[in-house]
C-alpha cells in the first residue's frame, strides 16, 4: 500500500540533506517532486494543489530548529498536513440509536461490499459484545444472499433470510422488524450493486433508506481504482446523506490516491480500511497512523494492537513460564508461534507496521508464498511424533526420511525447517534472557521466503 509514495517522499527528504534552511528555492524543488508523487499516486488534482499551496505556506523560511534537519523539517510539516487531508482523527461507527442501530452499506459491484458486511459483523461483534443481524437485499447478483449467509455463519452472526422474489424494500422493512422483535443492537443491510452508476439503481438504494432511515449509511469503495473511487463517492454522497467511507483492498496494488483525496472531495470521513481476504482484515482508519506509513515511519500503534488481537494471553504466558524455567523452544512451540502469526494477517502485515528498515522488509516477501512455506511447514511438524517434536535432536536420517515421505517433501526441507528451527531457537533464548520486541522481530529475518 502507498509504496511508491513513500519512496518518492523519501528521496525528497534525502535531497534536503547538506541544507542548513528551509528556502524558497529548496522547497520548490521538493514541492515538484511531493506534487510528482501524488499525481503517480492517482490524489485528484484538486487535492495536490490545496496540498502542496498549504505545505508551501507552512515549509517557508521555516528555520531547522536545535537537531532537526531541513528533511525532518519538512517530514514534520507533511506529516501534519497529509494528517489534516486524511481527517485528523479515527471517526468511529455512531451507533447511539434505540435498539437496533441500523447500517446501511452502498457501492458498486464488485468493490467487496458483502465481504465488507462480514468483516464489520464480525468487528462489531468481537470489540463492542453486539448482539448483530445481517441482511441482503441485493436480489440482483447471483449467489449474493448465499455469499452473506455463509459469511453470517464464519463470524457467528446471525443472517435474516431473502430471495431474488422480494422487493429491496420489503427485505429491508422485514429485516428491520426482526432485529426490533429479537432485540439485535445492530442490523446490516447489504444493497445491490451495479457495474457503473446508474438512475434505477440509485432511486432504489434511496427507496430503501428511506424506508429504514439508518443512523449510518457508509459507501464502500475499492482503494485500486484511484480516481474513479473519489468521482463514485462523490456521485453516491449527493444522492444519500452518507455518513462514512470504507476502503476496501488497501492490500492490493493500490497507488493510495483514494485515501488521500475521498474525505476532501467529498466532506465523508473514512471510517475503515479493509485488508486482505481473511473476516479479521478490517482496521479502523487513523489519519495519523496512515501518514505515519506513508512517511516510513511505521504504524506502531497499529502493530501492538494487532498482537494483543492475535495473541493468545494464556497461550503466551505458559510460553514465558516455559522460557523462564529454562525448558526450552520445541517443535510444538514452533507450530503455535506460527499459528499465532497466521491469526495476525502473517509476517508481511506485521513487518509493514514497523518503522524504518524493517518495515521495507515487507515489500520483499511474497504473501502467498509467505503463506505456502508455512504450510509447508505445519505439515513437515505434524508428520513427526510427539516425542521428535519435544526433542529434536532425536532426528537422524531414517527419521528425516520418515518424515519427508509422510509430509510429500524432500529430505533437504526437512532439514532446512530444522535449520530455521535452531535460528528460532537461538532468537527466542536471547529474547527470553533480555526481551526486546526489535530484536526478536530481525531474527526473524531468515525465517521467511524472500526476506
């Protein structure tokens, strides 16, 4: 997400070094390039000239104070300006309404809209204890209903049945008195979408709004189609009284325009941010978390509450106890830890989160990869008995032989797991006698593909 931005940026920040000021002349030079870097980044034009004027206006004659460079100076003046741009500040679901608090989703086909319902079930579920019905009135796209019913039942929500029968607004009205008649906190209704805008689909997506009136209409929109997001947002916004945008794939190769230029057009704050397949991959969205990323400071705050998600807290004391008495990392602790990654959206989503270094480690490991080596890996451990696990050193050639038969891999896999394994090993031994999350996070540089 937003790569070639931050490289941009960060060759802006690079030239600046050797100047003892911030000067009008220096700052033109890294203002063309800051401009460059947006417009690759697909931000609508309107938005990089307000962007850049205030950045100007701010950066100007600015002197570098006590250690600071002319780069960090500028690092300081973009940052809160991207910031501003983004909307400040987390703008939470409002969901204080009488029982049930009801959501309306919009968008057009195919921006991941009823993946998107799932995931925010889920979420509402999990952070806030709501009790949460989900429905679909898209009767339209074949599969859809089934799509959302299936979702209902992954994240544990409940699902309102309907069929390609009934009107839109009679699902919507049903739904709405189930969730009154059962006490649901919060009711989702999934509409239809089409391939581009259109008349008779937004006199039904008003029809049904109006007869729901719900307290939050948000407009999900895929972050991959740069400019054409922030026209269809606008487009949506002046036909529904919108409340909120969520982002979905800022994953994939997306240039960031969209979550640069959607809050400025359209006055909507983002409120999500969808990443990858899994039901976990929604974030709330933090401009300054965002800007953070983009500058390639990282995203700590993001990444301590990704682990405190992940982890299993019991899971990881008996992990604690187990390195403090001195027993030792097995194979068995091995495959937990690698679960417990897994649960975390895998090592790249991690890694991405971390400043500096660490954080461009991420863009040299291939996710599916990535996720097919720990596969691999799983299935190397539980092809060995209880025993071999506890004590590796029990692994002679026959048993290597064993083992790789029983996995489908080569002996040399086999013998390259342990090889990683021993590294881990190492890795947890010092991270046990002095802790340090940094250093625990470069031993695991080996662990992975392409890192």
């Amino acid at each position: 997400m937003l790569d070639n931005l931050t490289n941009r940026l960060s060759g802006v920040i690079k030239n600046l070094r050797g100047n003892a000021r911030l000067t009008e002349t220096n700052i033109q030079d890294a203002l063309r390039e800051v401009r460059m870097a947006l417009l690759e980044a697909d931000v609508a034009l309107p938005v990089v000239k307000a962007f850049i004027a205030q950045i100007k206006e701010r950066a100007l004659g600015q002197e570098v104070m006590g250690s600071l460079t002319p780069g960090q100076a500028l690092v300081g003046v973009v940052n809160d300006e991207l910031v501003k741009l983004m909307g400040e500040k987390n703008d939470a679901l409002n969901l204080a309404a009488v029982p049930p608090a009801i959501v309306l989703m919009a968008g057009l086909q195919g921006a991941g809209k009823t993946t998107t319902v799932g995931k925010l079930a889920k979420l509402l579920k999990e952070t806030q204890k709501k009790k949460v019905l989900v429905v679909s009135a898209d009767v339209y796209r074949p599969a859809a209903i089934e799509q959302l019913k299936l979702l209902a039942e992954q994240v544990g929500v409940e699902w309102f049945p309907s069929d390609g029968n009934q009107k839109p607004v009679d699902i919507a009205r049903a739904a709405v008195d189930h969730a009154k008649r059962h006490f649901f906190d919060v009711l989702m209704v999934d509409t239809a979408g089409r391939l581009a805008i259109d008349e008779a689909m937004m006199a039904e997506i008003k029809a049904v709004h109006a007869a729901i009136n719900p307290v939050e209409t948000l407009f999900v929109v895929d972050a991959m189609q740069g400019q054409d997001a922030v026209n269809t947002a606008q487009a949506f916004n002046e036909a529904l009284p919108l409340t909120g945008v969520i982002l979905t794939k800022m994953d994939g190769d997306s240039r960031g325009g969209a979550a640069l230029s959607v809050r400025h057009i359209t006055g909507k704050p983002i409120k999500f941010i969808g990443v990858g397949e899994k039901v976990s991959g929604l974030e709330p969205f933090h401009p300054d978390r965002i800007a953070s990323r983009i500058l390639g400071m990282g995203d700590v705050l993001s990444l301590i509450e990704e682990v405190q998600k992940g982890i299993d807290q019991d899971e990881a004391a008996a992990m604690a106890k187990k390195l403090k008495s001195g027993k030792g990392f097995d194979l068995e602790d091995f495959k937990a830890q690698m679960q417990q990654m897994k649960k975390m959206g895998g090592m790249s989503n991690l890694l991405e989160k971390m400043p500096g270094q660490l954080g461009q480690m991420a863009k040299g490991i291939q996710g599916a990869e990535a996720e097919k080596s720990m596969r691999r890996i799983e299935g190397i451990i539980n092809s060995m008995t209880m025993e071999e696990r506890r004590k590796p050193e029990l692994l002679k050639a026959s048993r290597k032989r064993r083992i790789a038969a029983g996995s489908g891999v080569t002996v040399q896999e086999v013998n390259r797991l342990l090889n990683q394994f021993e590294q881990t090993q190492k890795m947890m031994k010092q991270f046990s006698a002095k802790g340090g999350l940094m250093k625990m996070m470069r031993g695991m540089k080996g662990m992975m593909p392409g890192m």
